[in-house]
C-alpha cells in the first residue's frame, strides 16, 4: 500500500514541493525500505499505535499547511498542493479534497451501505477525514498532541466548526473502502469504538447529532429526502447495527488495543 500511495503522491509535483515523512510504527515489512526509495523521510519506532506515529510524524515535520495523509488511499501530490492553496488564504483552519470510494470489486451489501453513508451530514458538511486532512498553523494550534485513542479522525473533526473546515471539492483523494461485508463491520467496529472512547475522554460531543431529541437519525433523514436510497436501508442498518453493537461489547471489555483488520482493501501502502 505505502508504494501505491507514495506513487500518487509524486503525482503532479516537483522535488521539493512536498515534504514526505512515513512513520513506520512496529512495521515488520518493506515499509521503510520502499519509502526511503520513493525518498521520503522515515521514522521508525518498535511502538505499535497510530496516535504514537501521528505524533511523531508531527515531531518531524516543519512544515505548514501539514496534512496527514493514511497510507492506504490514493491523493495526487498536485491535489494537496492545491488544498494547501485553500489553507494559505486563512479563511480555513482544516481543509481536505473531496473524498471518492472506489467501489471495483465489492460486495453489493458495502456498495449500498456506503451509498447512504456519502449522503450523510458528516459525509457532506465540509467533510475532513477518512484518510486524509489538512490543517494550517493555526488549525494545528487548536491541539497539543493526538491522544492516546483510535479514533484520530474523530478528533480532528472535532477540533473544528463546519466554518472552519472546507472540503476543496476541484480536487479527490481515492479510498477503497472494504469489499466484503465482514471486513466491512471489522472497519466499522474500530469506528465506532474509537467513537465512543473519544467520548469517554470528554475529547468530542457527547451526544452525537443522530440521539438528539426530536431529530431523525441521520441516514432515515437521508433517506427521506432521497427514496431512491430506500434500497439501501438494509445494508446500512444491518451493518451498523452489527457494528456498534461489536463495539461496545469491545469498549466494555477493555479491548480497545485491538486492532481489527480489513485484509481485503490492502491492495499493495504518511503524513506528508
């Protein structure tokens, strides 16, 4: 994936325009050797935990805007160029392309889960995460050091208003999402899992938009407002409701060190 992902990144841009750190945090593979290659600056540490990297990753970069990019997605170097744009105008702390799934190959239960899922408030309203986000100096102020936690997207997301955040939608970053509904709820668990610890941690809302009294969960709403996705309903329920179910059972066990995996979508993979 590393080498899929620092391909992209080289994408439309010159030496020197992008500053590429890859943290291998407990990498027992050719991660470190294929980004040396692809001439990014390594930092190696025997310390699993993606929080861990994150920081360190922040440790080594001197550079703003900064982005924090998952190594297995796909952005053009060119297109965080162009985020970066956006960034330096000042009129937004946190900044990210359009997100686009490549759906190639999955199930029919994942392509209709995630068809209800871009329709989403979160999904929609200015949308930064899911793999790749990028903040300005000042958005970077707005924390100290990424917590001890899972959910690294959460956090971030949370550190900033639908005003401050702007999703540059001439641009896109590739995701490619789960392709079996197993891997799928895996995903999902470690979703809402990390969710439900960042609120453990007073580190995001504590009630998310779809409990408040007298709203419609998000995705019925969603659906209201498109019945073509009424087809949809049963796999974005089922998946979901299996998922927070797993995860709370993981919460209430304690198992947040537990990585669950999705193999399926590791085709080949950074905080640039």
């Amino acid at each position: 994936m590393i080498g899929r992902c620092l391909t992209r990144l080289a994408d439309g841009v010159h030496p020197g325009d992008l500053d590429i750190v890859v943290v291998c945090n407990g990498c027992t593979d050719r991660t470190a050797e294929l980004a040396r290659a692809a001439g990014a600056r390594v930092v190696e540490t025997p310390t699993p935990g993606k929080a861990g990297a994150l920081n360190l990753g922040d440790d080594t970069a001197t550079g703003f805007p900064r982005f924090y990019v998952d190594a297995d997605i796909e952005v053009r170097g060119a297109d965080l160029l162009r985020v970066a744009e956006v960034l330096r105008e000042g009129k937004v702390l946190a900044a990210a392309p359009r997100i686009r799934l490549d759906t190639a190959g999955v199930s029919r239960i994942v392509r209709d889960y995630y068809r209800i899922w871009l329709e989403l408030p979160y999904a929609r309203d200015h949308h930064i995460g899911s793999g790749v986000m990028g903040v300005s100096a000042a958005g970077r102020a707005r924390f100290d050091r990424f917590p001890d936690a899972i959910a690294d997207d959460f956090f971030l997301y949370h550190r900033f208003t639908s005003d401050e955040r702007r999703t540059v939608s001439d641009v896109e970053f590739v995701v490619h999402p789960a392709r079996t509904t197993r891997d799928l709820v895996l995903r999902k668990i470690r979703v809402y899992a990390g969710n439900i610890q960042m609120r453990q941690l007073a580190l995001a809302p504590v009630a998310a938009a779809h409990t408040r009294t007298g709203r419609l969960p998000d995705w019925l709403a969603v659906v209201r407002a498109s019945p073509a996705l009424a087809t949809a309903v049963p796999a974005y329920v089922a998946v979901s409701g299996a998922a927070q179910l797993l995860a709370r059972r993981k919460v209430r066990r304690g198992q947040l060190g537990t990585w669950e995996r999705d193999a399926s979508s590791r085709v080949t993979g950074a905080a640039a």
